[in-house]
C-alpha cells in the first residue's frame, strides 16, 4: 500500500518521530537484520544543530503511567560531523531520508537548510522550530510571525521538500501551521513532546530530577493531545500532516489518519520494541485494507 | 553476534526464591548465547503498559545471570513497579526480551588472574563470567544482610561482607579487596557507592578493573540517548558501549541519578 507524500513514493505510511530511533546504533545492536526488515517507510534522523551539542547533563530519563518524560538536549556531532560520518551510513538505508536541523537564529537554520540542500542522499527537511530565537527571544515555533519569517528565509534554498515540526507548547498551533504553509512549507508534522518536569523522589528540597530540569513528555500519555492538534492543524491547512503522539498500535494511527494526518510517526512505542514501527505498519495496511472494501 | 531484532517472547521455566532475591528462568529458543557481561531489556507481555495508563511502561534492564542451553537466568529485586511485576512472574507466563545487548566483560590482560567484585543484585553478571571463566576465580561479594546475603549462593568461592555484619565480613566488601589485588584484573558490578569505592581503590593501586554499571534506559539500544554516562571522552550511551565500561576512562562510577 504505497503513499504519496511531498512528491516522495512510501511504501506504507509509517515512520519514525525525530530522535526515537537511532538507525546507526541499532544497525550496531540488531546487524543486517535491521535493514532487512527495516520498520519505517522513511527514515527520519535525531536532530541536526550547527554545532556538535554534549547534550543534557543525567539524569535524562523519568518514567511516567503510559509514558515517559526526557531532557536529551539535542547530542548530535554538528553539522561537519554529521556530514562526515553520519550521512554515509543513512544513505545506506533502504528508505528515503529525512534529515531534521534546529538552529538558534534565522541564519543557523539557512546554513544547515543550504548544506543539505545539494545532498542527494537526502529527500527532504523536518525544521525543528521548538528552541528560542536567541536573536528575538521569541519561540520560534510558537509564534506565527516567527515561523512565518524562518521560512520566507529558507524557502528560496532548496527544492527539496520542507517539513515544519510544529510545538504542542503554542497558544495556537493551528495559525503557526498555516503561516509555515503561506510562507511556502511542503508539509507539517506534530506533535513535538509537550513540556513537562518530574521532582527527585529522594530530594527533601524538592529538586528536579532531570539533569535539564524540565523535559519533553512523550508516549500514550500524549495520545488524546495529539489526536486533537492533528485535527485542528489538518483543518487549518491544505497541505499533508505527518501525525504522532503515543501511537502503539495500528488502530491509533487509523486513528490519527481519520483526524488528517497523511503519515503517521512512531516514536516512543519504539523504545519497548525497536521493530514497532514496522507492526504498526502490518496492523494499518491490513486495517486500510478492510476499510476499503 | 547481533541480537535478533525486535522483542519477542520467552516462556518462563521457573521461578526460584534466593533469600531477598528471585531467580527467574525463562526459554529463549531463537535467541544467540550471550556474552558473559551482556544485558536484555525485559518485561512482561500482561499488565506491562501497552495502553492502560500504568507503571511499568518501558522495559528494563538486566544483566543476564546464567545462559545454559538456550534458558537463560535473571536475577532480580523486587524494588519497585517494574521488578515488582517481573518477581511474580509464573511458569507458563510470557517474558518480553530484546537482546543480548551491550559489550560484556573482556578477558583479563596478560598475566592478571581474573578478581569479581560484587555488591547487592550486581552479583548477576559475574555470575555468568565466571561460568565461562571457571570456578577459579575469588568472588567478593556485600550484600545488606543475611537475606540478601543468600544470593551469594549463585557464584562459586564466595567471599561474603554484610553492612549489618550477619554473614560474613562486618563491613565493606572493597575492605576484603586491600590484600588481594596483586596481579588481578577486577570485573565489578553493583551499587553505585560501591563501584565508585571499587574504581578508586583500583585507581591508587594501579588495578585495571572493568566495571558493570547501571543507568535507566528507555530502549537498550542506543535510541533514546536517556543512558548516557559522563567518561574521559564525553557522555557515552551505556546501552551501546557498556554496560561494561573501563575504569580507567572514568572520573566517577556514581554520575548523578545512577542506581535509582
């Protein structure tokens, strides 16, 4: 059951969410098995900055009821490093690839969006816009105007296919997709984790238990947030919505498909089970099938 | 070898009482043998998350503690959702297990004799690396008290130190270590204060050890970056380059938020 999506050809429509899976280091844990039953239809990479990034200090991780809360900070080897090391091993992938960049000012973001932009290894860019403008102050994914002029920059760069990851931490999400669609975006994708914090159980002052303090919650926790920001968005624009948030099974991305998404993204189902992603695939098509007839 | 990808079942065999300590067996038909040191992120197929909203959602990691003809061993305390859940497991019922994952212990450098240190549920994987190495080698062994003193039954040649003094040496097992470390290589896994004692004390005595450490993880397999431990060259992910790290690029074996 192949899928159009931004001009791409899929073979189902299920990836991955940006920096749940980690296609070089299981290719390490999991051998040629992994490519042989590779789960997703495209492969989306972690997080790609300007520069290499240690990440947040541990603790990093804190197990929530259907989910859990993380504070990775973004490790990545920059954008030489990456080049350099990482692109080679993805190209090797038997799906396209995604690459995903985050910058901290308009001009980070037209570097990274103008390096990848003559790489035929990769078939489009997913912005990561949830991190502050260090030059405005503003969120740059929270705020209309803020998205709207990051990519009247980078639109003119490349013709590959610009993919807007849009916050849950926004007023209104809905207005911020359409001003990424006006100012020329390919597609948006959502939910990014929503932001949340856990205190150290064995702290008597209450501390925060994450290394970064407060996280991104993600998991079927978010599954109910997630279906209601894919409807609104889908309402408010005319172009394609990858959808994620706590999807775990085949019916839920069914379910996040009739709520308008035209990909969905598994993420954190990936961590029980590095191959959910190609289950959740199995359980759609063989749903998509029935519904059909 | 590389782990078969994907979680998949395994029928629990048995299930054993060691004093504090559960020893649960379980089949792994199609899995590979794994290396002594090697870990499997586990859970179980009922009452695991999977959508009704309750702890446990991610698996979690154990070392293995003995592999013999496809059955492998776990040794687990219940001390919290996940291990509460994995201690009541029955024969008949079905594990979740992906792996082997991880590095393992490797062999002692030329002309050292192999020394296991162990504390608490950390005995696991010495276990194992002494069924592959022979019976040979001393283990030291601390555990809080007598009951949990009990899991010292699964190594051969225990040396035993309790914190309460009821078995054993009353006091630290790195006490026991002081007049043992000529010409050894320390394997070491347990609690965080007393990896740390460990690394230290091999560290002034110039001891190459290789440490077994824990952190939580979310996955096992490098995806979530949630694992990493502070070294000489940066943050590693413990899931892909441990669990078993060299002492000698550690500044800490007890970074913040390990043993919890």
């Amino acid at each position: 059951m192949s899928v159009e999506f931004c001009g791409l050809e899929l073979e189902h429509p299920i990836i991955n969410g940006s920096g749940t899976f980690d296609a070089i280091a299981a290719r390490r844990a999991f051998g040629d098995e992994l490519i042989e039953r590779f789960p997703f239809a495209a492969f989306v990479s972690k997080t790609v900055t300007l520069e290499p990034r240690q990440g947040n200090p541990p603790p990093r991780l804190w197990e929530l009821a259907g989910g859990l809360i993380n504070s990775i900070g973004l490790p990545n080897k920059g954008l030489a490093g990456y080049l350099e090391h990482d692109l080679p091993e993805l190209a090797e992938l038997p799906v396209p690839l995604i690459v995903n960049v985050m910058g901290f000012s308009r001009d980070e973001v037209a570097a990274l969006v103008g390096a990848f932009a003559e790489r035929e290894e990769v078939s489009a860019l997913e912005l990561n816009v949830s991190c502050p403008n260090v030059e405005t102050g503003l969120m740059m994914g929270a705020d209309p105007g803020e998205v709207g002029r990051l990519l009247e920059r980078v639109r003119p760069l490349t013709a590959k296919p610009l993919i807007v990851k849009l916050t849950p931490n926004a007023t209104d999400v809905p207005s911020v997709a359409r001003a990424a669609q006006d100012a020329g975006a390919d597609a948006v994708s959502l939910i990014n984790t929503l932001r949340g914090m856990a205190i150290d159980p064995r702290s008597r002052t209450g501390e925060p238990w994450l290394g970064g303090t407060t996280g991104g919650v993600s998991g079927p926790a978010v599954r109910a947030v997630a279906l209601a920001q894919v409807h609104d968005v889908a309402q408010a624009v005319e172009i394609p919505v990858v959808g994620m948030g706590g999807v775990q099974r085949g019916v839920e991305a069914l379910d996040l498909m009739h709520a308008g998404a035209t990909l969905v993204a598994v993420g954190t189902e990936s961590f029980r089970d590095p191959a959910a992603g190609g289950r959740v695939a199995n359980e759609l098509v063989e749903l998509l099938a029935n519904s059909a007839v | 070898m590389s782990a078969p990808f994907g979680c998949r079942a395994a029928t629990v065999t048995a299930r054993e009482s060691h004093g504090a300590y559960v020893v649960i067996r379980c089949q792994d038909p199609t899995g590979p043998r794994p290396r002594p040191g090697q870990f499997y992120m586990l859970r179980t197929a009922e009452r695991w998350g999977g959508g009704d909203g309750e702890r446990p959602f991610l698996p979690r990691a154990f070392s293995v503690l003995r592999a013999h003809d496809h059955e492998l061993h776990f040794l687990i305390e219940d001390v919290g959702p996940g291990t509460n859940r994995l201690c009541e497991l029955e024969p008949g019922e079905e594990l979740l297990l992906v792996g082997p994952l991880g590095n393992g212990f490797l062999a002692p450098r030329e002309d050292r004799r192999p020394l296991l240190v162990g504390g608490g549920v950390g005995i696991a994987p010495l276990a194992i690396w002494q069924d592959e190495l022979g019976p040979d080698p001393l283990a030291f062994l601390g555990f809080r008290d007598a009951l949990h003193a009990h899991g010292a039954a699964l190594l051969a040649n225990p040396v035993v130190a309790t914190d309460d003094g009821s078995v054993g040496h009353h006091g630290l097992v790195t006490d026991l270590l002081q007049n043992e470390l000529e010409e050894v290589e320390v394997y070491a896994c347990g609690p965080p204060q007393m990896l740390e004692a460990v690394r230290e004390l091999c560290a002034d005595r110039g001891v190459p050890a290789q440490l077994a450490l824990e952190s939580g993880m979310a996955c096992g397999f490098g995806a979530c970056f949630g694992c990493v431990v502070p070294t000489t060259d940066g943050y590693v992910r413990l899931c892909l380059d441990g669990p078993v790290l060299d002492a000698s690029i550690l500044r800490t074996a007890a970074p913040a938020g390990a043993g919890h």
